[in-house]
C-alpha cells in the first residue's frame, strides 16, 4: 500500500463528510417537497465480536428513503465507533413483513472508509451486508435487533472484516 495512502485519506476525509451530509439533506429534502416520509435510525451496539478484532461501542445513524418498490427501499448511513472507526454507506434494504407489526429486513450497502480508527479493515472501500428483526410497537417507532457485517470483499491484501451487533430505534415512515 502507498505509504502517503494515510495523509492524502485524511485530507479527503472533511470532502467526503460534506458530500455524505449533503447528500442525506437532499433526500430528505426532496422527500419532504413530495410530502413523503422518510425514516431515521439511530442504533448502538457492540462493534467487533471476534477476539482478533478490537471491540468499540458502535453508533449508528441510517436514513431510509421515502420510496419503496415492492419490499425495496433506499438506505444510507453512517457507522462510528469509540474506537475512532467511521464509515458511510448507501444501499438497499429489502423489509419483508412478517406476522404482525414484525419484519424482518436484509439490506446490502457499499460504503467508504472515513476514519480507521483502532481496526483497519484492509481497504477505504467497504460493503456492509446486515440483518435486522424489528417490531413495530406504534405506526410511526420501529425497535429492533440488527446484525452486520462490514468487510471490503478481498480488494485490498487483508480483508479482517468487523460484525457489529446493534438495538436499533426507528422513527418517521417505518
């Protein structure tokens, strides 16, 4: 790996942030303007869950979309931890209704590196594939178990991968 790789990453890094904020303001916004209802996630948990992998306290916030097709909805977020990691993504997420207000949710999303922090995970570029099961105790709050894990998919020489076990609260078009 380039050894400069780190200070010209670090530079780019306030870019990306702005870009990831704008971007999420924008969707909201043209939701808003439509009259749709997008949801907002906040979610923590343990990040890290293999010994070889320092284990931080994740923080995440995700925004899903006010659009479906079908059980197919846009998500983008951002992970950090206490460790210093940060990570913004944007995919799909595929909510299949179960029994009841429960629902069980797969979802895929590429992402970028922000800040490594105390795991290098191999790459600045990453894919987070996750699970989630949530119920839905009113119409517009959405509480439930997720499950990722983030790994850059054997493009750089190592490839560690992270799980990140989180309780996630939902709220808005859920």
């Amino acid at each position: 790996m380039d050894p400069n790789f780190e200070m010209v990453h670090q530079r780019r890094v306030p870019r990306r942030r702005i870009a990831s904020v704008s971007a999420a303001f924008l969707l909201v916004a043209a939701a808003s303007a439509r009259g749709d209802r997008a949801a907002v996630a906040i979610a923590t948990g343990q990040y890290g869950m293999r010994k070889e992998i320092p284990h931080s306290l994740g923080m995440e916030l995700e925004l899903r979309g006010p659009w479906h097709w079908a059980v197919v909805r846009p998500v983008a977020g951002l992970l950090t931890t206490t460790g210093g990691a940060a990570y913004v993504y944007s995919g799909v997420a595929f909510e299949i209704p179960l029994a009841g207000s429960l629902r069980l949710t797969p979802a895929f999303a590429p992402g970028i590196v922000l800040a490594r922090g105390d795991g290098d995970l191999g790459h600045v570029v990453e894919f987070r594939s996750s699970l989630e099961l949530s119920v839905a105790p009113d119409p517009t709050v959405r509480v439930g178990v997720g499950f990722s894990h983030i790994s850059n998919a054997h493009l750089g020489t190592r490839n560690p991968g992270v799980e990140v076990l989180t309780l996630r609260v939902a709220f808005g078009a859920t």
